[in-house]
C-alpha cells in the first residue's frame, strides 16, 4: 500500500522524477507528471519510450516527488513497475494529468499507445511532510 502522505503528494500538483535501468546498466532520471492510486504510484508514457521499454526488462524503479511549494519537502519511492494500464483510460489520464498542470488538454504529439504504469513500492521515505 502506498503510504497516504505519499499518494497525496502524487495527486496534487508536484513533479516527479523516476530513475530506471538501461540496457547498458546506466542509470537514467526522467523529470515526470506523476499520479497515484491506494497502491501504486503512476506515470503515463508511450510505449515506444526508452524508458517504457527499459522497466519491462528491468522493472527496478526508483520515484521522488518533491513540494511545487518546497522541494525540501520531498518522498521517495523505490518499487517495482507491476503493471499497466492501456487503450482509452490511458490516454484520458494524459489529459487529466495535462489539466492538473497546465490546465489544458494535452497537447504534446502521441506518436505511439500512451501507457500507464504502475508502481508499486518496496521501500517509502518522505522528508519535511
């Protein structure tokens, strides 16, 4: 179950970023809109995404998300993409997420199925909340 204080940070207006694995075992961090549900932290992509397909190999992640008000109010997740959710509940959450931040449909290019995974956490620290 995803830590209450955390869910909340998640649904209210603040970014994120989520760390994963590359094929090569680097290490890379996307700044993200984020979201969550009782057990899961969420983040919409595409599925021809790099980092879409670099949890599918290695489903290892890590999430912070920090206060638009004050980023020395943070949480962090370290967890595990579990699953996805496709198709048109996926791409209305796009304009949801859109809306919560720039009050707008989103306007980005779609050029693939948007996605959205969850995550599920093993470990949950949050700093300053």
């Amino acid at each position: 179950m995803l830590d209450p204080v955390i869910r909340e940070l998640a649904q209210d207006k603040n970014f994120g970023s989520i760390s994963f694995h590359l094929p090569n075992e680097t290490i890379a961090t996307h700044v993200m809109w984020v979201d969550a549900d009782d057990d899961h932290l969420l983040i919409n992509t595409e599925v021809h995404r790099a980092k879409y397909h670099a949890m599918v190999a290695n489903p290892s992640v890590t999430v912070a998300i920090w206060s638009s008000e004050d980023a020395y109010k943070y949480a962090e997740v370290r967890g595990t993409f579990v699953g996805e959710i496709r198709g048109p509940v996926a791409r209305a959450h796009i304009d949801f997420l859109s809306h919560k931040y720039t009050s707008q449909d989103y306007q980005g290019e779609i050029a693939s199925e948007r996605v959205i995974l969850q995550i599920s956490p093993l470990r949950q620290r949050v700093h300053g909340l």
